[in-house]
C-alpha cells in the first residue's frame, strides 16, 4: 500500500499539472517498449508489462476507468504477443514481419470500430469513465494494435498512431500532462517504426515452413 501511495505521489510539475512517479515511469517503459519493438527486440515485452502495470496505478488516480482497464488487458495481450514472437524467433531466427492482407485489413478495422462502440457503451453506462467513447477508442485500439504487433504486421504502427492522436488530447484533459507529452515523441517514433518495418517487409519472404529468404537472391547461392 505505501508503494502504491508513493507511486502516484507528484515527481514534479509540468505546465501546472503534477506529473506522479507512476505517470513518469510508466511512460518512460512505454518510450522503451517502442524502442525496443522497433528494433523488433523480444524484450520489448516485458518491459511493455511492467510499463503497463506502472501505468494502471497513474490511470486509476486520475479517474481514467477505461485507461485502467486497458492496462490490465494490455499486460494478458503482452504475454501472448511474447509467446509469438519467441515462437518466430525459434523458427526462423528472427522476427519475420510482413502487410497484413486486406481480409486482415478489415477484421482490424471493425474490431476497432465495434469494439469502440461497445466498451463505450459499457463504460457510460457504468459511469466509469468522464469521456468514454475516447477512452473506449483508446483502449480497443491498443488490443488491435497488440494483436498485429503479436502477429508481426507492418499495420500495426497506423493503429498506434490512430490511438496516439485520440490519446494525446485525452491524456492531458485527464490531468496526465506527462502522458500527453510522451504521446508526441511516441508519433515521431511510430512514422520511424513504420519506415523500419515497411522496408523490412519488402526485403523478405516468409513462409512458414522455412526461413525468411532475401529477394533479388538466388536461394541456392
């Protein structure tokens, strides 16, 4: 209990707002977390896991039910995203990634668009969250993201940033001024995990049977 009072106790201040420890190490695993995936590192996991847990604490603080409830989600998605990569790194020796067909496309739009309408629905419902609907879009669209991120599709960066443009107004009017900060390096970031993956994409083939092999090359070189 004196560890979670301590977490959400100010670190410092910014424009006013006080910034809790929870906030600032949360945020700062979570700039870790895109780091890390970027360079498509199995440690980007983990460190997602403990930044989601650090993040919780700051979410329940500022009456962010739908935030909170994210979190917990985003720690079971986080496991099971772990579980995959590791799988694909013992398969091929790396993590293989690839665009998501346009069947895959459209099971990630509407998963966004329905889920949104339904745990907003639930929130407001429940009065657990002061703006529901963007907090609902926030928390389905970090799933959808987790998922194609667990499936090593290029998509995934364009669901973070269509969830960071929602999160950076949400987050400050909640009072997490520091999140909202972190949320723009995190859009800078996203446009160079795309650039990265996007061009990784084209330069292997994958299959699942076999290892990624390099276009342009004769595989018997």
């Amino acid at each position: 209990m004196e560890l979670l009072d301590w977490l959400n106790t100010p670190a410092f201040e910014l424009l006013g707002k006080p910034v809790p420890y929870s906030d600032l190490f949360g945020n700062i695993c979570a700039l870790a977390t895109v780091v890390l995936a970027l360079r498509r590192n199995i440690l980007s996991w983990p460190v997602q896991i403990l930044g989601s847990i650090l993040l919780f604490s700051a979410s329940v603080s500022a009456g962010l039910g739908g935030n909170a409830s994210r979190q917990v989600v985003i720690i079971v998605a986080a496991v099971w995203g772990w579980t995959q990569w590791k799988k694909s790194r013992e398969t091929s020796g790396e993590v293989i990634v690839r665009w998501a067909s346009w069947k895959e496309r459209g099971l990630l739009l509407a998963a966004l668009l329905i889920g949104t309408g339904v745990f907003g629905w639930i929130l407001a419902l429940g009065g657990w969250s002061w703006n529901p609907y963007p907090d609902a879009y926030i928390f389905i669209g970090s799933l959808v993201a987790m998922y194609a991120q667990g499936r090593a599709i290029v998509e995934f960066w364009f669901v973070w940033l269509a969830v960071d443009l929602v999160g950076i107004p949400l987050a400050v009017a909640g009072g997490l001024v520091f999140s909202g900060a972190v949320y723009l390096i995190f859009l800078v970031m996203v446009v160079l995990g795309l650039l990265d993956w996007s061009k990784r994409s084209k330069q292997t083939i994958s299959a699942p049977h076999r290892s990624a092999t390099e276009i342009g090359r004769d595989p018997d070189d």
